[in-house]
C-alpha cells in the first residue's frame, strides 16, 4: 500500500501528467508531435530549395538559426545531442549555411571546415553525401557507387532485387537511380561550391569506393561495382527508357497525395528531384504534390525552423491514449476519440510491398504516418491493436472493433518470418549479404526481425487471448529467447537501446504468461537493477549502438525512465525498492505544467547513422510509468494486464 502523503502526490503527479497530455490532443482525437532528427535533414532541405531555385529567404533564415545552434563543441555537428562529431552531418550543414550566405572566414565555420578536413576532409563522407555533392558538381559521380536504374527491372529470383531491401530502401533507392542515370547539375542560383571541404581536390581522388569491408562480401561487391562502372555506358538506350519508365511507375503509384513517398524524406526529395530532371512542370499534378509532401515536413516558429524526416500520428496517438487509458481506468472520453481515429486508419484496401513476401495474407495493418498504405508497419498495428481491444474491453462489445483487431491479429501472424520473428515493414528480409554492397555503407539496407518489434507483437497477439502454446508464439518466443544478451538485456532496435528492448521483452513475457521467477526474466531484472543511475533514474547513452556500455550514460531520462519502471513492473517488481525510487524521481523532475523536459534523443532511425527525438515520448511514457504504479499499488493483483 501507498503512504497518504505519498498516494496523494501520485494523484497529483498523473493529473497534471494526464492534463498536459490532453491539451495536445487535436480536435479529431489524434496527437502528433514534432519528430526530430539531426541536422542532416534541415540542411538537406536548404540544398533541395538551391537545387530547384525555389528559395524562401526568410524561411530559410529560420533554418539556418537551427542548423547554428545545433553546432557541437568539437566544431562540427552530431548525429544527435551532445554527441560526437559526424562528418557527413557536418559536410551537408556547412554546405547549406554556405548557401545562405555565412561567410567561410565565420568562426563557427571555420571551426566546421578544419573538423571536417581532420577528419579526412569532405571526400570521405558517407554515400548518401557524395550524391547530394554530385548532384552540385562538387564530385564527379565515379564518386558514388554504380546503381543503375536498370535495377528495377531486374526478376525477384534475382540476388539483388527490390523486394529484398528494406521498404526504406526500396523509396530512397527507386528515384535516385533516375537521378543517378540521367545526371542532372543542381541550378544552384547562387554558385556556391565548396571545394575548401576537401583535403584532396575530387578530381585527384581515386578511391572513392573503399574500406573498410565487414566481410568478403565487401571485396566481392567492390568488384562488381567496378565491372559495372565498365559496362554501364554499354546499356541499350531503350533499356534504360524502360527501366526509367518503370521507375516513374513505381514512384507515382505510390505517390501518397500530400504524405508522400514512403512518407520519408529522403525517398520523397528525390521524387520532387526526380521529376524535375524529367521535365515535369513544377504545376504538373504529381510534381506539385510531391513538392507540398516534402513543405508538409517543415516545423516553422518564431526565428526558427527544421525539417523533420516523417510525421508520426498514428505511432504518438497509439502511445498517448495508451498513457491516458492506464490513468484513467480506460474511462476517458479522449481514449474513445483516440481509438475511432486509429480505427478509421486501418489499411484495408492495399496490399503493399509486404505482399510479395506474403502473397495470401490479407492487409490489416496500420502506418505509422497519416498515410503511408503500401507501407504499414507491424510495430504501429500492434500498439493500436492493443489499444483498440483495451477500449472494447472497458467500453463493451463492438463488433466493428472486433473485426479489426481480428484483421490485424490475421496479418501479424502473416507477417511473422520463418525464424520466429518480426521485421518492422517485411517478412524474412533479411539477405544480410546485401548490407556489403558499396551503396550500403551505413549498414542498414534490410528489415529483419527484432526483439523489440517481435515483443510488441508477442504482447499484442497474447493480450487479445492467443495461447502461449499456439505455434505462433511458440515460436516466437523461443526466439525471444534466443536473443537475450548475456547481460540479460535485449538489443532495442527502434529506441535506444538496451533498456528499451528489454521492457519491450518483458512486457510480451508477462502478456504470454512467462513467470516472474523464469530465468530470463529474472537476469533483464538484474539488467536493470544493475542500470539504475544513483539518482533513481535510468539513461542510455545512443553510442551504446557502437561501443559504450548497455543501459548507460550520464543522466538519467523521462522516457528512459519509464521504460525502465514499465519492464520491472511487468516482471512483478511493482513493490521492489528500485522502482520506488525511479518513480520517485519521475515525480520529482516533472515541471509544474505536468510535462518532462528531455533533450537527449531516445530514438533511432538506423543504429549508428540516423537517430531521432521524439517529442512526445518525454509525456506520454513518464506519465504511462507513474499512473501503473499507482494502479498496481491500489490493486489487489500485482501483475501488469496489458500487453503494453
């Protein structure tokens, strides 16, 4: 049981928790928060306006306020707060405040460009840079690996096919191989060029295509590259006409109005580019909307300005009226309107690129963007699954509700590939040999399966009744198993890290019914027993993707925090002193408006390249942690009900 005083302070802690969540929700029932990542996107965006000549000076002065104040210490920018430094991030925002204007004799561009050159100088940033450089004629295009557009008409049997990237592959990759074939020059108004970021002149460099290579698949596919570079100008012209024409095709059946391609930014810059150098007119219907998908991405205040790499509705509403379920006993008003706008957001009538994987599985998923159907994603459908059916549970039968946690129940286990897990977008993408081709340097081309996915749907499908000796979770749970590290964590794929991973776990383990006192779950609780800061607190340090230490860092974090506090209560350590004061440090760094500050970034993109900040995680995951808590401290049961 709770003291008085401190049974007070809980109620008074996710009221005003719940309260701040509530004033962000929209009219309509959803939330969407500000998705952030670092400054390679808002720079980006700037080069995309200097591209095309479509400059809006006073935006871009905003912009170029955020891409300054990002800046790091070390002169250069990171791939996330108070990280290290990053040279392809660094190239690309020197770049753009270069087009707006900043002089290089700048003390913070000087600062840039000699971090830039100790590090080997512009010419060793990463592949989806030197494009962005080609495209400026600031390196010849020998300095990007050879994709030829012919690609896409490659058949599935084929090593190398679309099918067997990952979706985000598949959007980025599909129009800049047009942009790759055809060549075009940026118009670049303003003649900027930056040749000062280079520590040997890119005419002179002769080994663009380099170490160092993670197998022999490396030096394999290095040849290749070269074999290609060769025949490449060889390719029957009409050929390349009908992989062009396929490629077009690909981009504008996917299109997706005003939310774009992929509904990312990269895959629907390059559609706005693509259609461009094919002479589309900047009024032609899909190159207008192209264009209004990628501005819908712009976050705009007073003096400045970024550009997010998605929208995230359907993934922070999930979340948020999962947050105001648990504090309100599923009473809310605002869970009802939360759970009708998902419902009406169900992908019913496509059968995305999933599909060629899992030909007879009918759709029934949700994206995680306002739309995004060819893509939908079995992380999102799990959260919304498990939301719909707490709602129905708590508001009574509906029988429309019924049929659509039975279609996404249907398509999780579709999508569940051969080894017992889950990918996020794609069953059994996992041909890891295609992570070595030079165009994949940042290691992240594939989907295949994850704990911390595989968990979701695990708590998903045993939340809604499915039996733990069904084959389904049979198998995935083995899997499961198979994945803990000897530490007792789990790796966390989409959040950072391994705290993320292992709450997810043992959240699917405590909705499969796995006991307290199994094995595995006892080491992911000494995992976090061990993890837990001095202060009550928990953080994880996003380098821990590379060498530093699981479930560490120097601060401890809201949403971290809450991670932490949600995988110990679903292991049934609601009463255990650690999760006492974790909750009592929530409580104690909560602002008087309800809400948490958090500048770290708990997120991730791709491990080690991409990382992000979710805006919405610093609200609805403390106030999640402290309303179960005082739930599990009231109730006479002390085991977790939901999958979530």
């Amino acid at each position: 049981m709770l003291g008085e005083t401190m049974d007070t302070a809980l109620d008074d802690a996710v009221a005003r928790a719940g309260a701040a969540l509530l004033r962000r929700q929209r009219p309509d029932g959803h939330w969407v928060f500000e998705l952030e990542a670092d400054a390679t996107i808002p720079a980006e965006y700037v080069l995309l306006e200097h591209y095309l000549d479509r400059i809006d000076a006073e935006l871009e002065r905003r912009i170029g306020n955020y891409l300054r104040a990002t800046q790091g210490g070390h002169g250069g920018w990171p791939l996330f707060h108070d990280g290290a430094f990053n040279l392809s991030a660094t190239v690309k925002a020197y770049f753009a405040l270069r087009m707006l204007g900043d002089d290089p004799a700048a003390p913070h561009m000087r600062r840039a460009r000699e971090a830039v050159l100790a590090a080997g100088g512009a010419e060793r940033s990463n592949v989806f840079t030197r494009a962005q450089l080609a495209l400026f004629g600031e390196v010849p295009w020998r300095a990007v690996p050879v994709m030829p557009v012919e690609l896409v008409l490659l058949p599935r049997w084929f090593p190398f096919h679309l099918d067997k990237v990952s979706y985000w592959s598949r959007t980025v990759i599909v129009p800049l191989t047009v942009l790759m074939a055809l060549r075009p020059q940026a118009r670049n108004p303003r003649g900027v060029h930056i040749p000062e970021l280079f520590a040997t002149p890119p005419a002179r460099v002769r080994d663009w295509i380099r170490g160092p290579f993670r197998s022999g698949w490396g030096h394999f596919f290095k040849g290749l590259d070269a074999v290609l570079r060769a025949l490449q100008p060889a390719f029957p012209r009409p050929l390349r006409r009908r992989a062009i024409a396929r490629a077009v095709s690909f981009v504008t059946e996917r299109l997706n109005g005003e939310d774009g391609l992929g509904a990312i930014y990269p895959a629907m810059a390059n559609t706005v580019m693509m259609f461009d150098v094919l002479g589309y007119a900047p009024d032609h219907p899909d190159a207008a909307i192209a264009w209004a998908s990628v501005r819908k991405l712009l976050v705009v205040e007073a003096d400045r300005a970024y550009c997010q790499p998605c929208l995230s509705p359907v993934w922070d509403t999930g979340l948020a009226a999962h947050a105001v379920a648990e504090a309100d006993h599923d009473a809310h008003p605002a869970v009802a309107q939360a759970a009708a706008w998902l419902a009406a957001r169900q992908v019913l009538e496509v059968a995305g690129d999933w599909a060629a994987a899992r030909p007879g599985v009918a759709p029934g998923g949700w994206a995680f963007q306002y739309a995004n159907p060819h893509y939908p994603d079995v992380d999102d459908t799990a959260v919304v699954g498990m939301l719909l059916h707490r709602h129905m549970q708590a508001d009574g039968g509906d029988p429309a509700r019924e049929a659509a946690i039975a279609r996404a129940r249907d398509w999780i286990v579709g999508m569940q590939s051969k080894g017992g897990g889950w990918g996020a977008f794609d069953a059994d993408n996992d041909k890891m040999y295609l992570n070595h081709i030079p165009f994949a340097d940042h290691g992240a081309l594939l989907d295949p399966p994850t704990a911390d996915v595989t968990a979701r749907c695990v708590s998903f499908l045993a939340q809604i009744g499915m039996p733990d000796s069904d084959p389904v979770l049979v198998r995935a749970l083995a899997w499961l198993r198979r994945e803990q590290m000897p530490d007792g964590s789990w790796f966390g794929r989409w959040g950072t890290n391994y705290i993320y991973g292992t709450w997810s776990v043992l959240c699917a383990f405590n909705a499969a019914g796995v006991a307290p006192d199994d094995p595995a779950v006892r080491r992911a609780v000494a995992f976090l027993l061990a993890t837990q800061r001095d202060d009550g607190g928990w953080g994880e340090d996003n380098e821990s993707y590379a060498d530093a230490p699981p479930g560490r860092y120097h601060r401890s974090n809201p949403s971290q925090t809450a991670w932490a506090l949600l995988g110990l209560m679903a292991a049934g350590e609601a009463a255990h002193p650690a999760t006492a004061r974790g909750i009592a440090w929530l409580a104690a760094c909560q602002k008087p408006d309800g809400e948490w500050d958090e500048a770290p970034y708990t997120a991730v993109g791709f491990p080690r390249v991409f990382y992000l900040r979710y805006h919405g995680y610093r609200l609805f995951f403390p106030l999640l942690a402290l309303a179960r808590f005082r739930n599990l401290a009231r109730g006479n049961d002390r085991r977790v009900a939901w999958g979530f």
